[in-house]
C-alpha cells in the first residue's frame, strides 16, 4: 500500500488495517511520532492529516491512502517555524516525549486559528497530555507563536 508521508509517496509492505503508528515508526524509521495509550487519548502519536492533527495509533494505513500525513520530521513552514521558535524561547519542554504531538497540535490549531484564545487554546489541545504538566508554558507559547505569526508581513 503506497502512503505520502512527509510529502514523499512511500510503500508500506503492511494490511490496510494496520495502525498509522506502527507503519511510520516501524516501516518509515519516523521514531519521532511516540506510542503512549494506544487508544487515542493521550496525544504522543499526534499527527497531521491533510493538516488536521490526528491520532495515529488508531487510524489506519487504508484511512490514509489518499491524504498526506505529516510527522514531526516533516513539519515545516511559517506556522511550525513560529510555534518551535516560542517551545524554545519558552522553554517548553521537560521530558519531551509527548512535544512531537503537542507541536503538531498547536500547528494544526495555529493554522485553522491564527489568533486562539485561551478557551481555543484548551479545547484543541485538551486531547494531548502531558505528564510533566507543561500546560501553562504549552499555552504561553502557541499565544507567544500566534503574536510572531500576526507581527509577520
């Protein structure tokens, strides 16, 4: 089955049915997206599809066939750019193995909602858990991204 990851058609010797985790970390060697609950709870498998984040443990290679999944290693773009330069300059992360899915959670909220509040901000990122509870430093840096992205021409 042919899947586009990372905007590169790749083939993925795995049955339709198989989770979209297991086929990036284990096929593709794209270790960035992190196995947590493997029920779509926790956030770590975190996504995005056709730009919208989603859980990867429990999609499958066939729900993706035609749509282009996007991994921590692929992210690009002003809207990741700003949101990487703001987990920086806020130190955001602690352990890190839930970031990869926090990012592409906040990029996904940032590029359908350039300007999210803090009740924006909660709902979208509600699904993304993280244990070492950076959640106050999560949030001051999508509004701190948010601000870079409204500065640029």
């Amino acid at each position: 089955m042919n899947i586009n990851v990372n905007g590169e058609d790749q083939a993925a010797q795995a049955d339709a049915g198989t989770p979209l985790l297991w086929v990036l970390r284990e096929h593709f060697g794209l270790t960035g997206t992190k196995y947590g609950c493997g029920i779509g709870v926790c956030g770590a498998c975190t996504v995005l599809i056709d730009g919208k984040a989603a859980r990867s443990c429990t999609t499958t290679i066939g729900d993706v066939a035609d749509a282009k999944v996007t991994t921590i290693e692929g992210a690009e773009g002003p809207v990741f750019a700003a949101i990487q330069a703001a987990w920086r300059e806020l130190d955001v992360v602690q352990c890190g193995y839930c970031q990869s899915g926090q990012i592409l959670a906040a990029v996904s909220l940032l590029t359908e909602s350039p300007t999210a509040t803090d009740t924006g901000i909660d709902t979208a990122m509600s699904g993304n858990l993280c244990r070492c509870a950076t959640y106050n430093r999560i949030r001051a840096a999508i509004h701190q991204a948010s601000a870079r992205l409204r500065a640029e021409p």
